[in-house]
C-alpha cells in the first residue's frame, strides 16, 4: 500500500510541474528605435486569452501555462510568437513594409488594409516628399485612383479642386476634409507635417453622412514617440519657375497682312500702307511672363519621453508667379504642434494645434486676355487713344500697373482629445476640433484713361475692403469596443454622436476719392464719407449640425468580413420638418485566399471580394426656407426714384440637401509572392435631389417683381458609373537595388437622369452676344458644351446656295469662305435650334503611372498624369476687326481649296463667330508632373558631423504636358455648369528644383 501511494504522489508531482502556470510581465518595442509600442494586441495561441500593451508598451498576464507560445500583433509591424519560458519576457518588433501599407484610416477609427470593406487610396509620406507640393491636394493628382486633380488657376495660391469620381453634382462636388480628426482644408497645412491622407470613395463614407456624398478625405498628420531621444529635421527647397508654354500669335508683319486682308474683303481702306519696316513687333506674352522663384524651408522636432510624446514645427513657403510677379504671389507660415500626454495608464490627453498666415498679390483675369489682343504694333508704353482695337482691349502693362490688391489670412485649427481605455477591448474618445479663420482684402482702383470710352477708363478712385471672421466648433464623443466570442467570432462596435457649429461674420465697403490717387492712401477712413456711392455691407451665417451614429463590424474567423453603420443628421440651414435624416451603408468581404481551396497556392497570396451599397448626403443650399432682402429694387419717394432692397429669391420651405447612393464592386489581390497588387472596382451612383437654382415657376408667385428671382428647387438626378483599376509590380527587391511600377486608371461617366418638367438649366459665357455655352439636361452630361456644329468651310457661292440657309443665326449673307453649319434637326434651315452636344469639359479617363527606384545611395521617382477624352472651350479670342489673332488664321481659307477648317477673314457680319465646335478642342493630355533624382549619404561619414541623415536631391514639377490643345494649360477646370471655358487661364508652372533632407 506504501508504494501505491507513493507512485501515487509522484504522479501528481509529475502533473503539477507540467501544468505548473506562472506570471508573466514584459515590454514590448520597435526593433529599430527602441519606442514602446502601445496597443500591440498579445494573445494565447490556440486560446481566446490576450491582452494589449499600454502606453508604455507594457503588458502582463497573471497565470501561464510555462511552454505556452505568445502571438504579438501590431499594425505596420510582422507578427511574431514567442514561447513563453521566463517571468519576464521582453519583445521587439520588426517594422513591416507590406504591413505598413495596409494601415489604413477610416471613420473613427483604422483597419487592416486586408480587412478593409470598402473602396479607399491612399498617399503616404514618401509620396509626398517625392511630389513636394505647395499644396498637399496637388499630390493626390495620378497617384491615387478615382481622383482628379484640377486647378482652378496655376496663380501662387490659387484655390485647388478634387473630383472623386467625377462630376456628381451640378453644385458641389468638392470632398470633405478630415485632419486628425477635425473639418479642416488641405491648403491650410504644412505638406511637410502630414504622414498619410487616405481617400473614402464608396458608402463606407456614409460614417460621416450629410456631408460624405462627395468622398471624404482623410488626413493624419505626423507626431512624436514616446521614449525617444529628440530628433530634429530640417528640409529646404528652392525652385527656379518658368511657363512652360506660350500661345502662337501673330508678330506686327504677319498681323499687318492679315489686317490689310479682311479690310480689302469688306471694300475698305488698308490701315497698314507700309509693312516693310514693322518687324515683328512687341511680343505681349513676353512682357507678362517672367522667370521667378519658389522657397521653401521647414523644421520639425519630435521625441518623448516615459509619459509623454511631441512633435512641433514650422514652414514657410515663398512663391512668386510666372506672371507679373511683382503682382503675383503668394506667401505661407505654418507652426504645428502635436502633443500627447499619458495622465494614468488608461487615461491619454492629446492637443493638436496648427497656426498659419497667408498673404498674397493678384491681377485681374482679363491680363492674359488683353495681353493675347492687344497689337504687337504697339510699343510697350504705346496706349490705344484712338480705339483703334475697340473699347474693350488695353494694353496690358498699363492695366498690370493700374493693378492694386493684397489678400492677407491667419488661422488656427485643431482639436483637443481625451482617450479613455476603462477595461480591457473598450475605447472611449471625446474630442474637441476647432478652427478660426480670419481673412482681409484691400483693393485699390487708381483714376486712369487708356483712351476714349474704354471700358476700362476710371473717372474716380475708390477702395473695397473686407474683413471676415469664420469659427467652426466641433464636438464628438464616441466609445469602440473589440471583442472575440468563441475564438472565431470577431466583433467591432463604434458609438457616437457629434454636434457642430459654423459660425460668420464679415464686412464689406467700398469708397470713393482715394486721397492723392495713391495705393499708400487707400482705406475706406480716407473716403469721400458724403459720397452717396459709398457703401458699407455685412454678412453673417449661423449653421448648426447634430449627428448620432453606430457601425457594427464583425468578421467570421477574419475571412468572412461584414460592416454596417448608420448615421442621423440634422442640419438647420432647412426647414424644421426638412432638417433631420437617416444615411446608412452596409459593407462585405469575402477572403477567397483563406479558404482552402487557395491557402496554399503559389501564385496568389492573397484575394478578396468586397462590395458596398448605401446612402450618403451633400450638404449645399443654406436658408433657402427663407425669403432675404437681397434683391435690388427701386422706389419712387417724393417724386425722385431711390434705390433701394427688395425680396430676392422666392423661399421654398421644401428645400433639403442632396442625396447619394453608391453601389461599389471590388477586387483586391496579391500575386507571385506579392510582388503584383492589383484593386479594380465598378461603380455606381446616382445622385438625387439635385438643387437647381432660379428654377421656372408661375409669374404669379412674383418672382418677376423688381429685384426677384425664382426660387431654388430639389429637381435633377444623376448617375454615375464607372471603374477603376490599380496596379502595382514589385520588378526587383534587393538590398542594394529597388525597382517599382504603379498605374491606375479611372473611367468616369456622367448622365442627367432626370429634371422636373424636363427644365434645362444654363451656364457659361463666351464672347459676347452668344448664348450660353454650357448645359444641364437629360440624357446630357452634367455641364456639356451646347452649341452649333460645324461642317468645313464653304468653298465656293454653288455650296452656299445649295445649302440650307444660315440666316436665321443673324448674319444676313453667307459667303465661301464662311462656316458651314450643319442642320442637325433636318428642318431645312440652319438657326440655334440646330445646337447640339458639342463637348465635355470632363474627362472619360483619368490615369497615373509612377516609377520608383533605388540603387545603394541614389533613389529616384518619376510620376505621369493623363487625362483622356476632355475638351475645353477656346475663349481667350477678341472678336474684334483690328485686335492681335491666333496664328492658325495663317491657314485661313484664302479662295476654293485652301482650307477647310480656318474661315476667312473680313470685317463683314458674319456667322463665323458663334459658338461652336469650332472653338471646342481635344483637351486630353498627358503630362510629367514629377521626376526626382537624390542621393543620401552613408551613415558612418555623418557620424563624424554629428547628423544621422543627409539627402541631396533634383527634381523637376510639370516637366512636360503631351496636348493636342492650343491654349496654356488643358488642366485649368473648375465646376460644374460653365467648366473648362478658357478665356486666357494663368498656367501651371514648370519648376526645377534643388533640395536638402538633414536630420541630426
């Protein structure tokens, strides 16, 4: 018995000690730096056991079985498992490139690239430096798919436009912007300060629901690590500017002959008896264009110690134009701060702040335009007293110095965030955003004559200032919660609400008799104050927002993806019954590659389907509910008419926002050892509830009083469809030798699917005495050229007579030499009913194509834009006897057989100049926005100097543009009804620059 009981116990001993548990503590850090790593998810393998580490990287589990394995998961890091032999178990992760790309931000809150529902692209910082743009929207032009890029002037400064998906809306279509978590704008950051910026494309943006119709994009921008020693950075660049292209016109012999030309066709006296001794004259465009100079210069700190991280810095960036530049500049500063503070283990505080200051100089629109018409005859002081080239055309140098305005603004934007993890997979964050803009204008209009009834001729001085103030405050709350049922079972549960606050104010005057005629002496407190033109204005807006939203994310063993989410929106820009609704969107994925049927295949790592559909809103109109007193109106007091304020826009209490629904199909996948990444995705939207303003309805409403307008109206829908398609080859992947390839493209299309009682809206101008260029109908693009079509030139009078008649256009003869119309309805005469699709200022297809590459030191990039399938209007021609001209009147048609696209030249009426396709170009292009060449310098010589990095490098912005069109710049564009009408746009500059990376 002695024995049984001691083989007994010894059993027992020998269970204990194989079961024995114990407790285990540890740290876990970057491999490289050193830095803790917060949130770094630990789990039990084989268990649903685990843990995160907190601020300080720290974790611990009270028991463990000894032999265990550890599974340490962090994002942009490779995961890594670890048997668990010691009390004290301290862990390193390696940074994870692949992994690091799969970071990706998404509404309140991040995800695994491979777990993402949705359509998103994203830029990072590599992008960014490669690009170095003033304004960080510039960089999302060709890098990432289903977005377009466009300026709306290459002037320093100038406001820049993002279109994801094409034109939507006949309004709006520009996205929302969300800087670390506040509304913000991307042209108010420092380039330099921003990590990565992610595009939401598809209903995943429905998170952010009345106004996420258009995409969201969202920016992070960079921050200190905790326990790291301070790291400064400094980097510069100085760029050397120049146009890269100017018009071909006629020089003073050429202009003189043509002259001469169309003044002996119309039986009149030649201006020019003697050309022999005219040369080739002044050349206008190189009087305006100049070389000119870009600086930039930026500094960063950043480290952190035990509790605490930081990041501050400051830019500023210098430009002048490549036109008048002493007239045409622009000057940013930046200081940035991002601060986070541990108060206890679960409690985290953070504060971000960003203060800027712009100021800048600008001319009015019509220089280009009067530099392209005015005559090379004329020397450079030489004014047009006589008229002879109308009243409508000046010199340009004259009007350039008669120019006087200075632009200046200063803000600060940002947010305050408490953190709060109370146990174990629960998040809570509120915060507050906040940004204050102030913004200043002075103007001044000296008295000047360029000769008799010019319109341009000032017979008082006067002044106009504004000054502006606008707060934005913005309030949200909301709790995360992670949590594994059953092993395989993965749940994510966000929570929250948001309440917003815009508020403005400004003021508005503008005086007259400026002491001395002197810019020195122009403030509206040295104003005639007797002056009855004087005027004195005020605006204010007071817009409130309230918001409730949930999503609900869940994965079935991380193969099987599902998300949905709902958001509840008010807004108090409508009326009581039309400010509240619900926006939603449900999100799934399939991972193919998991399944086993692919698990181990060879050629493809990785595959995924997904797919969204949901609702989301676009926030225009504001007060329409309303009637204001912003009409015009006149009144007779006493006998006299008076000026005064009438009732403007009818109300109409029915007004609400427009509504979205997308329908997104994708495919992301992986092959040959990830080597080749490819997404493609089809698309659709439609876009309801467009808001169309001045809409026809009954006289008896009285909108047709003095001063009245019709109301606007909730009466289009659109449709978008589409696709995308992104590529990306890994060619080489060594550690002396790099080679990679990017192209993505986008097919866009756009219809107007339905207007209330089928009303056709309006827009765009062109010459004078033309009807308008653009439209908005159904079965039409949004915004498309409506004009006449052309069909050649007439060659000889038999052609004329036995065409239809052109005549109802106005003209009262048609000769050989003039347009031939065509009669598109078959009526049997030519008149504007015969008007028909004649363009699209928007583009069918967007591209970008990027190489990358390393080699020891040396790195360099290159990066492509195209856009395919655009056209523009050509409207920078005077359509006047005597002004300057294009030189492709060279080719005129001169008699049968001579031409069959350039009509002739006379100072007769004719047709010639309506609109039409004849004005109309292919404006697809394909440009070299950016090429780079640097060199970075060993680490074991910058020891010696006390650095840890030094890069040198080239590089050279908008080297080339490949176009078939004849104006400056194919990607000039802006909005919806009335884009890509060219009348003389300031173009985008080529730049070379010279930069320096110093990091100590």
């Amino acid at each position: 018995m002695r024995k049984q009981i001691t083989l007994l116990l010894l059993l027992l001993i020998g269970f204990c000690a194989s079961a024995q548990t114990i407790a285990v503590k540890g740290v876990v850090k970057d491999a490289k730096t050193g830095d803790p790593l917060p949130g770094v998810s630990i789990l039990i393998k084989g268990t649903t056991v685990g843990t995160e580490t907190d601020f300080d990287g720290l974790y611990s589990f009270a028991k463990v079985e000894e032999g265990a394995t550890f599974v340490f998961n962090y994002l942009g890091y490779a995961a890594k498992e670890v048997v668990v032999n010691q009390q004290t178990l301290n862990v390193s992760l390696e940074e994870s490139a692949e992994a690091l790309d799969e970071i990706v931000v998404v509404g309140y809150g991040k995800q695994k690239r491979k777990d993402v529902t949705g359509s998103v692209s994203i830029v990072g910082e590599k992008t960014l430096e490669a690009l170095k743009p003033i304004d960080a929207t510039s960089a999302l032009q060709g890098t990432t798919s289903g977005v377009a890029v466009n300026l709306s002037s290459g002037a320093p400064g100038a406001k820049v436009n993002i279109l994801i998906r094409g034109v939507s809306s006949n309004t709006n279509n520009q996205p929302l912007t969300i800087v670390d978590g506040y509304e913000g704008d991307l042209n108010s950051i420092n380039p330099n300060d921003i990590e990565s910026i992610t595009v939401l494309k598809d209903a995943q943006a429905a998170i952010y629901g009345i106004k996420g119709a258009n995409g969201v994009v969202l920016v992070t921008t960079k921050r200190g690590k905790k326990n790291k020693q301070a790291t400064v950075k400094y980097d510069t660049y100085a760029a050397f500017q120049q146009t890269t292209k100017k018009l071909d016109y006629l020089n003073a012999t050429e202009y003189a002959l043509v002259l001469n030309e169309a003044y002996a066709a119309s039986g009149q006296t030649v201006p020019f008896s003697n050309i022999s001794d005219l040369g080739v004259g002044t050349n206008w465009q190189d009087e305006l264009f100049n070389d000119a100079m870009l600086v930039n210069h930026n500094i960063s700190l950043s480290g952190g110690g035990e509790n605490f991280r930081y990041f501050v810095s400051a830019s500023r960036t210098e430009q002048d134009g490549i036109i008048a530049k002493e007239k045409s500049n622009f000057v940013r500063n930046n200081i940035k701060l991002n601060l986070g503070v541990d108060i206890s283990e679960k409690l985290n505080f953070s504060l971000i702040a960003n203060y800027y200051t712009s100021a800048s100089e600008g001319f009015d629109a019509s220089l280009l335009f009067n530099g392209l018409n005015y005559a090379p005859t004329f020397g450079v002081n030489e004014e047009d007293t006589n008229n002879f080239l109308g009243i409508e055309v000046v010199n340009p140098l004259s009007l350039l110095n008669n120019t006087f305005g200075e632009n200046e603004g200063n803000g600060i934007e940002g947010n305050f965030k408490l953190e709060y993890k109370p146990i174990e997979g629960l998040n809570v964050v509120s915060r507050v955003g906040y940004k204050i803009y102030n913004e200043k204008q002075r103007s001044f209009t000296p008295i000047q004559n360029y000769g008799a009834s010019k319109v341009y001729n000032k017979t008082q001085s006067s002044v106009y200032q504004y000054k502006t103030t606008s707060t934005r405050v913005l309030w949200e709350t909301f709790a995360t919660y992670q949590k594994t049922f059953s092993e395989n079972h993965n749940t994510t549960f966000t929570l929250g609400t948001s309440v917003q606050n815009d508020l403005f104010d400004g003021i508005y005057t503008t005086g007259f008799d400026v002491p001395n005629n002197s810019y020195e002496f122009a403030d509206i407190s040295l104003t005639n104050s007797q002056s009855e033109q004087r005027s004195l204005n005020t605006g204010n807006g007071d817009i409130r927002l309230t918001s409730f939203f949930g999503r609900a994310q869940y994965d079935y063993k991380g193969k099987y993806l599902f998300s949905g989410l709902i958001r509840r929106d008010g807004a108090s820009v409508f009326a009581e019954d039309q400010r509240v609704d619900n926006f939603w969107s449900v999100t799934t994925g399939w991972k193919i590659s998991d399944e086993n049927f692919l698990k181990d295949s060879k050629t493809i790592n990785f595959l995924k389907l997904r797919a969204s559909y949901g609702t989301l809103g676009n926030l225009v109109g504001d007060n329409l509910y309303r009637s204001l007193l912003d009409g015009e109106g006149e009144y007779v007091f006493n006998g006299s008419l008076v000026d005064g304020t009438a009732q403007g826009a009818l109300s109409n209490p029915s007004a609400t926002w427009e509504t979205a629904e997308k329908l997104d199909i994708g495919l992301d996948m992986n092959l040959f050892d990830d080597k080749l990444t490819i997404v493609a995705d089809y698309f659709e939207e439609t876009r309801k509830d467009l808001l169309i303003e001045n809409f026809p309805v009954s006289g008896l409403l009285g909108s047709g009083a003095a001063g009245g307008e019709n109301p606007t109206v909730n009466a289009g829908t659109s449709k978008n469809t589409g696709g995308e398609l992104a590529i990306n080859y890994k060619a080489i992947s060594k550690e002396d030798f790099s080679l990679n390839f990017g192209y993505n493209v986008t097919y866009v299309k756009n219809k107007v699917t339905d207007v209330l009682d089928d009303a056709i809206v309006e827009g765009g101008d062109f010459g004078i005495g033309n009807l308008p260029t653009s439209r908005m109908e159904v079965g039409q693009p949004i915004g498309y050229f409506f004009g006449l079509q052309t069909d050649g030139i007439f060659q000889t009078q038999a052609e004329v007579d036995a065409h239809p008649s052109q005549t109802g256009l106005g003209a009262s003869v048609t000769s050989p030499g003039d347009i031939r119309y065509k009669d598109t309805n078959n009526d049997g005469v030519i008149d504007f009913d015969d008007r028909v699709n004649i363009g699209n200022p928007q583009a069918d297809f967007y591209m970008g194509f990027n190489i990358s590459a390393k080699y020891k030191n040396w790195d360099f990039t290159s990066y492509l834009y195209a856009e395919l399938g655009k056209d523009m209007v050509r409207n920078f021609e005077r359509f006047l006897p005597n002004v300057n001209k294009p030189a492709y009147y060279l080719d005129r048609w001169t008699g049968a057989g001579t031409s069959n696209s350039v009509p002739r030249l006379t100072n007769d009426a004719t047709n010639n100049r309506l609109f039409s396709d004849f004005f109309v170009e292919d404006a697809s292009f394909l440009r070299m926005q950016n090429i780079q060449i640097g060199y970075t310098f060993a680490p074991d010589l910058l020891e010696k100097v006390g650095l840890s990095k030094l890069r040198l490098y080239t590089s050279i912005n908008n080297l080339f543009t490949l176009t078939d069109y004849t104006g400056y710049d194919p990607s000039i564009n802006d909005g919806a009804i009335g884009a890509g009408i060219d009348s003389g746009n300031y173009p985008s500059a080529r730049q070379f620059l010279l930069g320096l990376n110093v990091e100590f």
